[in-house]
C-alpha cells in the first residue's frame, strides 16, 4: 500500500501547485465539458460606488466572480448609513445586471443568510430563492437567490 504525507496551505503560490492545477484542470475540463475552460472561470470582479462630493466618499462595493458566463456576486456592501433608503444596493444590482447583459452573461447569482434580513430585498429586486442550506457557514442557514438576464 502507497503511504501518504498530508499538508494544508492557505495559499497556492508554489509553482508546483498551480503547475499541477493547470495540467490537471485541463485535461478534467476536456472530458467533462470538451474544451478548456479555465479563461471562463474564477475571474474577479470588483465594483466600487464612490459620492459626487468632494473629495469622492467611498460609500459601497461589490466584490463577484465571474464563472461559465454567471456573475456570481460574493459581497456587496453599502455604507450603514446609507442602507435601506438611498437605493444604492439596488443601483449595484441594476448595474451588474447592465454588465452582464452586455458581455453576454446568463445568470448572477448570490447567497445570503437570513441574519442579513436582506432576502426581501433582493426579491424585491427580482431575484428568486433557489436553494435554501441548512446549517451551513458560521452554523446557519443560508439562501442562494438568482436572476436570469434577459438577452437584448
């Protein structure tokens, strides 16, 4: 029997490992999906809102990750206190769903969790519940919601 050794890294900046991954990834995306993938996947996205004063405030942000022509949005953050009532939430939202209908993209996709109490707002505008996981991260229960985007 083949004897194992074992090591955790929070980080795959060796050269071996990407190395291993890119080789490896390549020849599982071929089978699975008959091309090479890799260009569609895991790229970042980040979007900031900053004020019309001056100086410019920083007052929200947005980071996502585009996979297989889906915007999946990872956080979206709005300074405290301008949630709620200045529609800067759902500004981002609309925005990203202009993006993704101009580069062609089907779906953005997020999750969230009832903690939040931010679920009304994201149907409100137009995402619907797809998956509900029970005691998931941080031992709660999360919700993924998503929009399809209509092509022009």
């Amino acid at each position: 029997m083949m004897e194992f050794k074992i090591d955790f890294l929070f980080e795959d900046a060796e050269e071996e490992i990407k190395s291993f991954f890119k080789r490896e990834w390549l020849s599982a995306n071929i089978l699975h999906f008959g091309r090479d993938i890799s260009e569609e996947i895991n790229k970042p996205l980040t979007v900031v809102v900053r004020s019309d004063s001056s100086p410019p405030q920083l007052v929200a942000a947005a980071r996502c990750i585009i996979m297989g022509n889906t915007l999946r949005v990872s956080q979206l953050l709005v300074k405290e206190d301008l949630r709620k009532s200045h529609g800067v939430g759902s500004f981002i939202l609309k925005q990203l769903e202009e993006l993704a209908r101009h580069k062609k993209w089907h779906k953005i996709r997020l999750s969230t969790s009832k903690k939040h109490q931010n679920i009304e707002f994201y149907k409100k505008n137009g995402y619907t519940v797809e998956a509900k996981l029970e005691n998931d991260a941080f031992q709660t229960t999360w919700y993924i919601l998503s929009k399809f985007i209509v092509k022009e």
